[in-house]
C-alpha cells in the first residue's frame, strides 16, 4: 500500500507477501494445478483485506508469467473478478518488463544501460538511455524455471551447471542481447537477485542494510554463487542473508544472473530494491522519470515533510548560509561534497523530532536506513558522516568503509563544521531572514557577516573552525563593520 507523495515519491504503509511460485505448479499441458489457483486465491483475499484496512482509494492488481502460459488462467481471472471484484491485469512481458525498468531504474543514478528482472518464471530484459526505455523482452529464463528444469541433483552436478549456462547463452543469443556500451550501467531487480546481494552484503561486513543501490561485482556473484551450487538445499537455506523460501531457487537463478552478467560484458549488477510493483505505483502518477540530482532532492524532502520538527524555513536559511560558508573556505570544493553539505543542512532538523540533544545522531542513522531515492551508496555514507561529524567532533564514527575512506576524512570534517556553523547562526537569526551571509578570508583570519544576526557568543566552535580550516573565526552579527585592527 503506497501513499503519492508531492514531487512522485512513494511511501510504503502496509504490505504483505506470499511466495506462490506458480511456475512450479503448471502441469504437463502447461495448466495451473487447482492447489495453486487456490493459493493465489487465498493471497489475493488477503491483500484485499490488507488494502481495505488501510482505506487505499485504487486497487491494482497483474499477473506475469505463469499466468500468461497458462491455458486455465483467463478462467481464474474470472474467478477472481466475480469473487472478489478485482480485476487483475495480464501484462504482456513487453509491459512487466516495462514496469520494471520503471521501478528499478527510477531511484537510481544511472543515465544509460541495460535493466533485467529476474523472476520465477522469466527474466525481463530492457535497454535504456537517457533515463528512457529504448526496447523490453521476455525470455523464459526464471530462477525457479532453471532450477526444475536443469540442476536436477542435490547439490548440483558439473554437468547439469553446465548445461544450464549453455542454453541461458543460446536463449540470449537469440534474443540478440548486444555488450554493454561505454557509458552503460548494468541494474537488476527480483528477489532472487536481492538474496545474492544480501548473501554478499552479510559476508563482506558492509556498513548499510540497504540493498537499494548496493552493487555486486561481477567476481563477487561469481564466488557467492559458486558457493552455494556446492551446497545441497538444506543446508543452503541457513546461508546467512537468503531467504528460506529460495533454497531452492536461488542457485539457477545465481547461474541465469552470472551467465547475463558475462554475455553482457558487464564488471558488476546495480542492484535496485525496486521492481514491477513499484513500477506499477509510479506509473499511475507518471511515466516519465526524474534526472537523479532531481530524485535526491525530492526524497530529501519528502522524508523531511514527515516530521513535525523540521522547518522548511529554516532549512532554506541554513542551506544557504552552509553553502556560502564552504564555496568560501574550500580551495577547491569538491562537488559531491558540496551537494553532501548542502543536503546535511536540509534535513539536520529531521532530529530534533526524535531527540534535540542526539539529533545529529538520529537523523545519520535515519539517512542510512532510508531508502532515498537517486542517491549512490557512497552518498548516502557521505551525507550520514557529516551529520553525525556535525553533532559532535568526539563522537567516534560508525564504520562506514569502503563507502568512506580515511582520505575523505578531513573534507567531512570541513563540511561537517560549516553545517554546524550555518546551524548556530541560523537558530539566532528570527524566523523569516533571509539566510544571507559573507565570508571575507584575510590572513588567518575568516570574518563571517550575516545581516539578521542578532547576536553571536559561542565558544567552542570557533577553536573546532581553527582545527578544521587553519583560521580564526570571526562573526559579525546585524551587518556591522568589522573594527579595523590597529597595527
């Protein structure tokens, strides 16, 4: 269940999943066995509830592939439509395809590549430049599909791996999937793929929970896959990260993942958390998908309109104040840690709801385990280092390597100062101001005027400004002249 939120995010109220793996259920004739239909029944009676008891005003329902084989599916859409009064729209897999690119693709930051989904029954493929789909198909490559038919033994034979990468490359042949092109992103969705990523995530100490953004490299599926082709099913199913439900699955669909990683040419998977679902929300608001700046700052805001402590007034005043201050002070500032300072003095009061004194805390554990949308992983890292740097210079860090390193330590403690610099003079300047400020550099000496200062007695700051810049910090509060040092 989503909620429409200004500038097309989506926010998730309720939900709830059941894993009907209807592909295995298709009989000899291509049918859906009763056991199935019924299953699918009963998931559907449950999401209805579930949609009701959140008062949800549009009720979309699709189905993929297995019910687009199946000879007795139309029959079942009746069912459903006469039962239950949902109408379940049978995409074609150009459309699922097309619904997944939108999904996937719309909060991440790539401009131009190729998107997969890999599901139970078939794997969607589709090329995009610009943000824009150029071309979408179908083939029956699904995790679950390569599983039943090809690694017939428990753990896997060589020769039934084997055969099952060959005809993977033979159906993406004759899809004739093109290499990636310079420039070209790789992005792949389905909870097969997401169980991989998270398999690795657990078993490398990655410092975020998210999976949205997180990218596999290529070596990395290799090895994570090859583990766990060696293990019989049981036994895989307590790998750290999978979920139980794919013991079965999951290996084919390593395979299936690996083999179009490799025909591609591709170094790695963009692993989007993001797929036909989300596809399908969004597109009932637009088909069209931001640029990834855009995307960022949309996220930012929408997550900074659900709290009660955040003032779009006094985040304008402090952006600005932060972002005159750096463009002073930094030689040569880096943009990507520019637009980091800029987005910590946005959303640093997002805090405050939760708690005034830890607020810098709270709100870099918050950016962490949000999914923002547009954002890289190393983003996010950057935005959660200078807020939390922000609060307090003695805080140890939480470990966020590999995403930050211990040569972008002094520029977060730079950026981190100027948005704690901007946030003093911001709360004594009255509501309103227009977020003005100078920055005058002479000497050692940085002389920082703000006109709607009304006054300025803070202490410690100044010596952590020294330390971080080499300077001394004076502030001229009201636009009063600095006095003329005698000599």
């Amino acid at each position: 269940v989503y909620l429409h939120e200004p500038g097309g995010q989506l926010r998730i109220l309720a939900g709830s999943r059941a894993p009907l793996r209807l592909v295995r259920d298709l009989d000899a004739e291509g049918a859906l066995a009763p056991e199935a239909l019924e299953r699918a029944f009963e998931a559907l009676q449950d999401f209805r509830s579930v949609a009701r008891g959140s008062g949800v005003t549009r009720f979309v329902a699709a189905g993929t592939s297995a019910l687009r084989e199946a000879p007795n599916g139309p029959a079942f859409l009746q069912r459903v439509r006469r039962e239950l009064g949902i109408e379940i729209r049978l995409l074609s897999g150009f459309e699922e395809a097309r619904y997944g690119f939108i999904g996937a693709v719309g909060g991440l930051p790539v401009e131009n590549g190729v998107q997969f989904d890999l599901g139970g029954g078939s794997l969607q493929i589709a090329r995009f430049h610009g943000r824009r789909l150029l071309g979408a198909t179908s083939v029956p490559l699904g995790a679950l599909r390569m599983s039943d038919d090809f690694l017939l033994t428990d753990p896997p034979s060589a020769g039934e791996i084997r055969r099952l990468r060959e005809h993977v490359r033979e159906v993406l042949a004759d899809a004739g999937l093109a290499p990636l092109a310079a420039g070209e992103s790789l992005v792949g969705t389905g909870g097969t793929l997401r169980n991989l990523a998270r398999i690795e995530q657990r078993a490398s100490g990655y410092p975020m929970a998210r999976l949205h953004g997180f990218t596999l490299t290529r070596s990395r599926l290799r090895e994570v896959t090859s583990g766990l082709v060696k293990l019989k099913a049981k036994r895989r199913g307590r790998t750290p990260g999978l979920n139980p439900d794919r013991r079965d699955s999951v290996a084919g669909g390593g395979l299936v993942a690996e083999t179009l990683v490799e025909t591609l040419g591709a170094t790695g998977v963009l692993v989007s958390g993001q797929g036909v679902r989300e596809g399908l929300a969004l597109s009932l608001a637009t088909d069209t998908l931001e640029a990834p700046e855009s995307a960022r700052r949309e996220s930012l805001d929408a997550l900074s309109r659900r709290f009660a402590g955040w003032s779009e007034d006094r985040a304008r005043r402090r952006e600005a104040v932060a972002a005159t201050l750096h463009e002073a002070l930094e030689r040569w500032p880096s943009p990507e840690m520019a637009e980091a300072l800029r987005q910590a003095a946005w959303i640093l009061d997002v805090g405050r709801t939760i708690d005034f004194f830890d607020r810098h805390e709270h709100v870099a554990d918050l950016v962490l385990e949000t999914d923002l949308g547009g954002f890289t992983h190393r983003q996010v890292a950057l935005l959660s280092a200078i807020l939390r740097r922000a609060g307090d210079e003695d805080a140890k860090p939480r470990s966020l390597a590999p995403l930050i390193t211990r040569a972008d330590r002094p520029g977060v403690e730079r950026a981190a100062v100027v948005v704690a610099l901007a946030d003093t003079l911001t709360e004594r300047c009255p509501p309103g101001s227009s977020g003005e400020a100078t920055c005058r550099l002479r000497g050692e000496e940085a002389t920082v005027t703000v006109p709607d200062l009304e006054s300025w007695a803070v202490r410690k700051l100044p010596e952590r400004f020294k330390r971080a810049f080499g300077r001394d910090l004076r502030v001229v509060p009201g636009g009063r002249r600095p006095r003329t040092r005698k000599r």
